[in-house]
C-alpha cells in the first residue's frame, strides 16, 4: 500500500540566479518518493535587509534552507538566524569549495554568479540556442552539415525538449521529424558533420504522451491513427529502418528523463569522435 504523500517547504536563497541550488534541491528531494518539497527561491540576494526579508516568509512556512552565498557575512547571519529557528541549513557550495581549497592550495575567489559572466562560453551557448530554434522540426533542413548534433525521430519522442536542453549546453542541434512513408532531407544523408541520432519509445508510451496531447488541443479532430499502437508500431519500425540503414545510433527515451536522453547524446558524441 502507497504511503500517502507529505509536503515539505524547502527555501532556496542565492546571491546569483538559484539554478545551482534549484539542481542540488531536486537532486536530493527526488530521492524521497513520499515527500513533496514545496519550493520557495528567493535569487539576488546580496544585502542583510535582503537577508532579513527572506526570514520573515521563512518563519511564515519554516522547513528545509540550502543558500549559495559568497560573502561570509551574509553567509554566518544566514546560519545563525537558522540556529535561532531551530531549522535544518545548509551551505551547499562550501563543503565543495572546502575540497578545492584543500586540492589547489588556495583559497576561492569567492565571486558572486562567477559562473553567469558573459564570457565566450555564455554566446557560445547563445548561438547554439538561436541555431537550434531556427532548425526545429525541420526547419531549414539544407544546412544540417553546420549542426553539432541532428536528432531524428518520430512525433512525441521528445526531440524539441532534448534539443533545447542540448542548447543551452552550446551544441547546436537541430531536429527532423520521420514521417512514415516520407523519405528524409538528402542533406540530412549526405550531412558529414553532425552526429545523428535517432530518438525512440515504445508504442505504448507514445501514445499516452499523443492522447495527453490531444486532450490538450481546442481542435475539434481527432486523427485516430495518431493514437493508435498499431500505427506507431509502424512508424517505429519505420524510423528504426532509416536509422539501421544509415548507421545511426538510437536511443530509447520511454523512461529516461531529458536530461539522461541528453546525457546519453552527449557520451555518444564523445565517442564518435
């Protein structure tokens, strides 16, 4: 029998954007089933008024608090207002610094959204998002040789997310859909740079994630064949056919998430080249 689930408030403060606490919050809170964490993020924050603000929604729907705070300051106010709450705090960069520290025989530079600096990296990453939006779904499909990553697959295999996610770590991806009977691009055949991967799932999850679709759509038609697991079967074996015939990778995403569909992209690329 299921546990019923419980909810829990976890706050989240940053002296940059959040992201590096929002991932360690998820990371950690996945790993309870029962538990539901009800995230509060409170970026920016820089200054003891900042600080004291935040402690007032605090004390309103106390629970967990993990902060990325550089200056030791703000960081001692931090930990000593949590003692006085009696609430469970965490300094989730500093046991890491502590290690770098130790490592590199020099203490960190302690810079706040050091990471976020518009740097080469940052529009490197830029380029690839413009690239990938512009060669979504097909578009644009006579320049595949100028893409780092082209993903393949038929609808609702999760190409579009995947290909964001790719993006935003600077590889430029672009992505075809595979239409069953419909050959695809030349270009994309005759494409020597890229790493082509075909996207798959099974039947039963494609549809489930088409009929969500539906049921999510104003339009009043509703293609039966789109549902149906007959015909995705046939559009899989399709897709599959293309790819085996090419050479190309594929990779199944009926229960990986998009960032493990990413990451096992991301280690194929490594390897092919």
């Amino acid at each position: 029998m299921n546990k019923p689930q419980s909810f829990f408030h976890l706050h989240l403060i940053s002296d940059a954007t959040g992201e590096t606490l929002l991932a360690a919050g998820r990371a950690a809170s996945a790993q309870y089933k029962d538990a539901r964490a009800i995230e509060h993020i409170y970026p920016l924050i820089r200054t003891e008024k900042q600080v004291a603000k935040v402690f007032e929604d605090i004390e309103e729907e106390p629970g967990i608090i993990l902060y990325t705070v550089v200056d030791q300051k703000l960081a001692r106010g931090i930990d000593e207002r949590c003692a006085a709450m009696g609430l469970p705090c965490v300094s989730v960069l500093e046991p890491v610094l502590a290690v770098f520290q130790s490592y590199l025989g020099t203490p960190a530079g302690r810079r706040v959204g050091a990471q976020h600096v518009l740097d080469a990296e940052y529009f490197r990453r830029i380029d690839a998002l413009n690239f990938t939006m512009e060669h979504d779904d097909g578009q644009l499909p006579a320049n595949m040789d100028d893409a780092d990553i082209v993903l393949i697959g038929i609808s609702r295999t999760s190409k579009t997310p995947t290909s964001i996610y790719l993006a935003n770590r600077g590889i430029k991806t672009a992505n075809i859909p595979i239409v069953l009977g419909v050959p695809v691009p030349e270009s994309l055949v005759n494409a020597r740079t890229p790493l082509i991967v075909g996207l798959v799932a099974t039947a039963e999850r494609i549809s489930h994630v088409r009929q969500n679709r539906i049921l999510g759509n104003t339009s009043t038609y509703v293609p039966s064949d789109y549902v149906d697991r007959a015909a995705i079967n046939e559009e899989l074996a399709y897709a599959r056919q293309i790819c085996t015939r090419h050479g190309w990778p594929m990779i199944d995403v009926s229960r990986r998430s998009i960032e493990e569909t990413a990451a096992a992209i991301v280690a194929l690329r490594g390897k092919s080249r």
